[in-house]
C-alpha cells in the first residue's frame, strides 16, 4: 500500500480523540510565554530547551515535568490560551471533537480557585467551536493521591460548571501505585449519580487486580490505557465480552515509560486489537512527548499493517465510546463513512 495515500488518508479523515490532557498539552512555546507573563522562573532558556527535557526514563520522570507545566497556568486566561491552542491544533489534524482531561488537583495545591480554571476552560471552549468548527468537552479527573473526602468534595464543587463548561465526565489519573481505584469509589458513585460519566486511568503500572476491581467496584464506563489487561487472558475476555471501551495511547506509553513499554511491536495495543477489545486511539500529552494523534494512527498502521478499513473502524470506534449525544455520533459517523468510501477507491 502506498505509504503517502495511506499518510494523506489518516490526516484527512474526520476524527474523534477522547484522552488527552490539558497540562500534557501546553507546548514548549506557550510555557516559555507562560512564564514570561506570570513571572515565573523556569529551568529552561527556551523553547528548544523545554523540547530537549521532554525525555523520559519512566512514569515519575514525566509526572514530574507535568507537574511543572502546570506550575505555569494561573490565570483564567491561562487555561483558556491552552485550550484554544488545543482547538487550533485539533484543526490541523481534523480532529472534530475531543475530550480534554484536566486534574484541578495540581492546581489547587498551587491555590489556584477551581473558579479561575472553570472560566477559563469555558471560554476556550467557546472559541474553538467559534473560530474552528472543534467541540470540545471535559473530563475531570480525580488525582489518585488526594483523600476520599477531598475527591468526593471536588466531583460536589462541579456541579453548577457542568454545562458551561462542558463537563461531560468525571476521571482519575495521576500516581496508580500502591492506591487502589476502590479509594475513590464513593466519589465515583456520586459523580455517576449526579449524571457524569466515568472513566478511569488503569494497568499502566499495576496489574489486572487493579483493573478487576474497578469493574467490580467502580460505575466505569471506560478504561484509560489498561495495558496489563494483557496479562490476564480472563480479564481480556471480560472486556471482550463487555466491550468496555479502552482508550489506548501506545505512542505516550513508549515514551513515558521505555523499560516496561519498548515499542509497537511489543505493545499490548496488538493483542488486545486481536483480541477484539474496543479500543480507542489516542494521544495522551501530546506536547510532552513530541507526538499527535495523527502520528499514532500513521505509527499504528505501519506498525500492524492496518489498511484503510482498519483505520476506519478505529476511528470510527473513537466516535461510538464518546461521551457525546447520539444525535453528534450520527452527524461524525456519517462523515467518516462519507469520506472513508470517497478515499478508499484510491487504494
């Protein structure tokens, strides 16, 4: 198959991403304004050099580099130049609707009002549906690390935010050792009480226990990463059967943590695909790691040697696990297949 044609098709099929985080998205140039505007010193001279240091050996090298990307986001202002870059560069790929995460936790220990982020998260928001056509809704994650009581308290402070800002479901993420998804349980009930869906960051370092438990005690309707899946041929056929949606970043994984997760070839992305679990393709940081969504599917397919069919039915699986209305899943589905069946006389 023609490498250019299959490139070209990738970049121009209309797309859905629904794992990719604010704070993993402020690109070099706009930390370095960042910083500039608040008055914040940085380790770095500038953009090349925050590139240069986006190199990681595992997951708490890159935590920590993330949590000072968010050392650079203070106003309302702030967050909203962060989503609308987001919305421009979501353009660029065609990416017609994304799912932004965003951990208030690392902001709030920063005493940063959920207020400031809320605001500026709607109002970049509005631009990006304005100015390019993109729909963007929030996921809000819970980090792991904070207490039961303070994760309940912050899925209650959401409430009124939801519609203003397209708070459309309620996550977790961050640190996964030693702190199993059942802590937050409560606050999982209560977001799904309350209308939020749910989703959840699982297996990247611990293993299937992990991810069995939050079947069992967590209203979850979709599983962020879950690579260790694989290493359970009974959970694997549990999601088989279930057909639990998986948000899969295998690009992010790669180069967040080499040692457990060295290449594509050795990827769990492969055999939960042959497997048949439903899975999503996604970015995860894309500015921390030097990627986008478009290089994943382009890797994937070169990886896997996925034609134009399989990379339809992945994108098209993008659309189906989405937390969006079915009426916005009928109009985006349309227009993959429309553009799928024009493209594919080409191969």
């Amino acid at each position: 198959m023609n490498d250019d044609r299959l490139v070209d098709f990738i970049r121009g099929i209309p797309k859905a991403e629904l794992h990719v985080h604010l704070e993993g998205s402020i690109t070099p140039e706009r930390v370095i304004a960042l910083a500039e505007r608040n008055r914040i010193s940085l380790p770095f001279d500038g953009a090349e050099a925050v590139n240069a240091a986006m190199t990681y050996g595992n997951l708490d090298e890159f935590l920590n580099m993330f949590s000072l990307m968010c050392g650079t986001l203070n106003t309302s202002e702030d967050f909203s130049d962060v989503v609308v870059d987001m919305g421009a560069d979501a353009l660029r790929q065609n990416i017609l609707y994304r799912e932004v995460m965003f951990t208030f936790a690392y902001h709030a220990r920063r005493g940063i009002a959920l207020d400031t982020v809320i605001d500026g998260l709607a109002a970049g928001r509005k631009t990006c549906l304005e100015q390019f056509g993109v729909w963007i809704n929030f996921i809000a994650d819970i980090d792991r690390s904070t207490s039961p009581e303070e994760a309940v308290d912050f899925v209650e402070q959401l409430i009124p935010y939801r519609n203003e800002a397209g708070i459309v479901a309620v996550g977790m993420d961050s640190q996964e050792l030693g702190i199993p998804p059942s802590t937050h349980t409560s606050a999982f009930r209560i977001a799904a009480a309350l209308g939020f869906h749910t989703t959840a960051h699982l297996g990247w370092e611990e293993g299937p226990e992990f991810i069995w438990e939050a079947i069992h005690e967590l209203p979850l309707e979709r599983i962020d990463h879950g690579l260790r899946a694989v290493e359970d041929l009974s959970l694997l056929a549990q999601l088989v059967e279930s057909q639990t949606p998986v948000t899969s970043c295998p690009l992010s994984s790669i180069a967040v943590d080499p040692v457990k997760y060295p290449d594509l070839a050795t990827h769990a992305f492969r055999k939960m695909w042959d497997a048949g679990v439903f899975l999503t393709l996604n970015s995860d940081d894309p500015a921390m790691i030097g990627t986008d969504l478009v290089t994943n599917y382009v890797e994937v397919s070169r990886a896997y040697s996925f034609d134009v069919r399989d990379i339809t039915h992945l994108v098209k699986n993008g659309v189906r696990a989405a937390f969006m209305s079915d009426n916005q899943k009928e109009k985006l589905l349309d227009q993959i297949d429309r553009y799928s069946k024009i493209r594919r006389r080409e191969f």
